[in-house]
C-alpha cells in the first residue's frame, strides 16, 4: 500500500525530477519521484515461486512440474532466468520438501543464475494463500508472484511490476483472455481496476482472465482464507483493492510430459 511522506529535497534536483513528468505513464512529481526511487532500488527487487501442493498432484513421471525439461532446461530455469532478466534478484521458493530437494539439486544457492534462492518448506497448505503465508516475516517490501509449472518467457514482468507500483491495490494480477473461462479465474475489469473475481465457473460469457503471475504488497499474506482466487481475490476486488495489467502474451503451463513436448517445439 502507498503512504504519505514529506521530504526535503535540492531545487535544482527537483528540477530534473519534473523533467520526465510525461502526464501519461507518469502523471504528476511525485510518481516522478516514486519511479527514480523504484528504478533505484531494483536491485532489491523479490519474487516468489510458487509451486506446492501436494506432491503426487504435481508429479511429472520420475520429475515435478517445476523441474520437468524444455528441452535442456527445466521450467523453474527457465523461470529463474526470466526472473533475473527483469531484475529480480532474490527468489524465494515454495514447495514440499521432495520437490524442493529436485530444485535444490539444478539451482543450488543461485548464484549461477546472478541469484539469491531461499528455499521455503511447504509443510501443508489447502491452496495457494496458504502456501504462500509460508513467506510472512520473510519479506517486507513489496514483490512478484508466478505459479511454478509455467513458462513466462514472452511475457513482460517489468510492466507489471512497475504498473502495481503505480497504483494503490494489494495485488496487480496479469490478466488475458481465454476460449475456456470455466477452466480459470474469470474478472470483471474497469480500467485497470478489478470489480468482481470468479474462480473457474460453471458457466460465464466473460473471457478476461486471471494468469498466475502478479505483484502484491506484503498485506496481501494478512487476508484469510485458503486459496488467493477462490477466497482474498474476491474480497480485495469488492473492497476496490485488487488491480489487474492486460497482457497481450499468455504463459504456457506445463502439467504433463505432453505439455512439455509441445512446449520443446513452440520454443524451437
């Protein structure tokens, strides 16, 4: 969330900040301001992968969904690459103890990768706001959240990060459309606001929806409840808190050695 501060600041300093107020993308000095300090501490920029549940569900022949391979490198490589590319160098990750022991053994420590990883035991979780509570105390600012069994190669993780950012929500979920809505999250949307979340309805004549990657604040691990789109999705959205970035690109997920094949060959 965003808060108030005064500052003290030199004019001729003051004078440059105004320079790249563009009254589109950066409308005012003090989001002039917010993205100078943003780009500045980038360095310090957190991400978490996400891939628990139980491990026999996300089981891929003698792998895990995270450490299958497309074509010579895992998805959680290809992950982490993508990661490190868009300036996100400390990576945590959660997962049961066998999965994370599969990761540990490609990944290490990640300084390979340009990376810090610190790896989160996922003792028991029934959905994904329970597995990721697994990080509360662990992070104190605000950081990137992807699913562990998709590819993110061709999507823009820097827009939206810097579009959460820009807005005051708990979450900016990355939104797309879909042929299937019934299979995913459906969203009513706004702009970029949020109005209503549905997870994976009977039956909807909306195609915006939600894709697992997005940008929250830290107050989003205080919410109740089990699963992020079946129970704080929809509260956040009622309550004007959940923000959404429209993306052209769609992730690949890979839940099977077929998904991985065909992954190989849309990669070339």
């Amino acid at each position: 969330m965003k808060k108030k501060i005064s500052i003290t600041i030199e004019g001729s300093i003051l004078k440059e900040v105004d320079l790249i107020v563009d009254h589109i993308s950066i409308r005012n000095r003090s989001q002039a301001i917010e993205h100078l300090l943003g780009i500045a501490v980038g360095e310090n920029r957190t991400a978490v992968i996400m891939a628990g549940g139980h491990e026999e569900n996300i089981r891929i022949g003698n792998r895990y969904r995270p450490t299958v391979k497309i074509g010579q490198k895992s998805v959680v490589e290809l992950a982490i690459e993508k990661l490190r590319e868009s300036g996100f160098k400390s990576i945590y990750i959660i997962a049961r103890q066998n999965v994370l022991t599969q990761i540990f053994n490609i990944i290490k420590d990640g300084s390979s990768f340009g990376v810090k990883i610190n790896y989160v035991e996922e003792k028991e979780s029934n959905g994904s706001a329970d597995s990721l509570k697994a990080i509360m105390g662990r992070i104190e600012s605000d950081f990137l959240i992807v699913y562990g069994d998709i590819l993110i190669g061709n999507i823009s993780l820097e827009d939206i990060w810097n579009d959460h950012l820009k807005h005051n929500a708990v979450a900016t979920i990355m939104m797309t459309t879909s042929s299937k809505p019934s299979e995913k999250g459906t969203l009513k949307a706004e702009g970029n606001k949020v109005l209503a979340f549905t997870q994976k309805p009977k039956d909807s004549d909306i195609y915006l929806v939600f894709s697992p990657v997005m940008a929250a604040s830290k107050e989003l691990l205080e919410y109740h409840g089990a699963s992020l789109e079946k129970d704080i999705f929809p509260i956040l959205a009622g309550r004007g808190l959940l923000n959404g970035y429209l993306s052209s690109e769609k992730e690949t997920h890979i839940h099977s050695l077929n998904d991985a094949k065909k992954a190989e060959k849309m990669l070339g």
